[in-house]
C-alpha cells in the first residue's frame, strides 16, 4: 500500500528548483558561483532588456539553451517519475527550472511555472511553439509569419510565473508537499509552504534539500542532503510505507 510511513496520501504536489538539476551538471542561478554572479541579470532577465538589446539576449539564451540540451536527468528526477507511475492517487509535479529533465525522466503531470528553454513565444501572435533552433531577431514565427519579437518561452524577472491559478487548485486540494532544490528566496515558489501551513491546514509538507531553505522553519519535516541520494530514498519510503 502506499503511504507515508503508516499515513496514506491521496494528492501530492512537489516543488522542484535549482537543487535537483544541479547534480546533471546544470548550473543554477543563485548560488555563491551561480549565473548571476557571472552576467547581470539586468542586462539578460528583463523585458526591458530584452526590447533594448534582443541579440545580446538572444546570444545568452541560446548559449544557455545549447548547454542544458547536453544535460540528462539524474536519480532524483527518476524517482519522482517512479512516484508517478506507482501513486494511486495525483502526483503534480511544479518545478521552476527551464529544464526539461522532468520529462525527459518520464514525469507528464507537470507545471513550468517560470517556462521552458525549448519553447518560444512570439510576441506579435501570442503563439507558444516548441523551438528546434536558436533564435535571433530575424526568426520568423511559423504561426503568424513576423518576425522580430520571437522570444524564449520563460519567465524574466516582473513577469508573473505561469499556470499560478492552477498550482494553488492543486495546493488547496493536496495532503503532502514536496519541497525539492529550492532556496526558498524566489517567490511566489517560496511561499508555498507558508500558504500550506497557515491558510490550507492538513497538508504534510518536507523539504529535502541540500541544506535548510529560508524558509525551512515552516516544513513539518526535513531530509538533507544530495537530491540523488534524499529524494530515491524518501521517494521509496513512501512507495512502501517503511
């Protein structure tokens, strides 16, 4: 049977960050040698930035979008697709990495709420496309026909996350959340827990990280510790109720 260690859970929602990518060599953001330490976020991550220099822009992602394409997904992302399969009950995956490891280790109930660095957008139609090649201001849409506002379909910083209503749906209805990666320093993500143990009572709610999480205080419980090595464990604690 499944459970949680003597405790059945029907809904279960997990956050993924930085953290979980990490170990399939994917550089992450915050970190004390992370990307922001190297490139102003100012003059890549805006909307400003990018209608004020879309090559620079252009050149950073899709350098960025060549080195992710070599990465393959590690154990704490296969166990999180055995989840899946194995549950009875919802298994949502949200994760704010632009990755596509998650699907590559074969999760399909999956929110990217900060986008993903294999799509585009076009900012003349609205269209969302999977992307095939680098983009530059002379990309055309295959949609509409236009080019120069083709753009990569990812959250910049004062743009609101995706898919925000549906995450809370599956927040308010879930009885344990999964906190996997995460600083617990980039909102709306950060407070996810907060919203659990405050407005949604009920829902059991872990962090399993590397080390604690801003927010750490607020988990009824925590693993630390390598996410290939915490999350298959706990992952199979879980499967088997032992």
């Amino acid at each position: 049977m499944f459970g949680g260690f003597g405790r059945y859970y029907e809904n279960i929602v997990v956050l993924t960050g930085a953290g979980i990518s990490a170990e399939s060599g994917i550089a992450t953001f915050r970190d004390t040698d992370g990307i922001w330490t190297r490139v102003d976020p100012e003059k890549v991550a805006t909307p400003e930035a990018l209608a004020r220099d879309p090559d620079y822009c252009h050149a950073f992602y899709n350098a960025m979008r060549t080195e992710l394409r070599k990465a393959r997904p590690n154990a704490a992302h296969e166990a999180l697709a055995e989840l899946e399969q194995r549950h009875p009950g919802s298994v949502l995956v949200v994760t704010q990495n632009v990755d596509n490891l998650h699907r590559m280790a074969g999760t399909t109930s999956i929110i990217h709420m900060h986008g993903e660095m294999d799509r585009a957008r076009c900012g003349h139609c609205g269209t969302v496309m999977d992307l095939a090649c680098d983009l530059t201001t002379a990309t055309v849409c295959p949609a509409c026909g236009k080019a120069g506002l083709m753009r990569p379909h990812v959250v910049l910083f004062g743009e609101m996350p995706f898919e925000m209503e549906r995450i809370y749906q599956a927040l308010d209805s879930c009885d344990l959340f999964l906190s996997i990666g995460t600083s617990g320093n980039v909102y709306p993500a950060a407070g996810f827990v907060e919203h659990l143990r405050f407005r949604r009572r009920g829902a059991h709610t872990v962090e399993l990280n590397l080390e604690p999480s801003d927010g750490h205080s607020l988990f009824h419980e925590s693993r630390l510790g390598k996410a290939t090595e915490v999350v298959p464990v706990y992952v199979q604690r879980l499967l088997t109720g032992i």
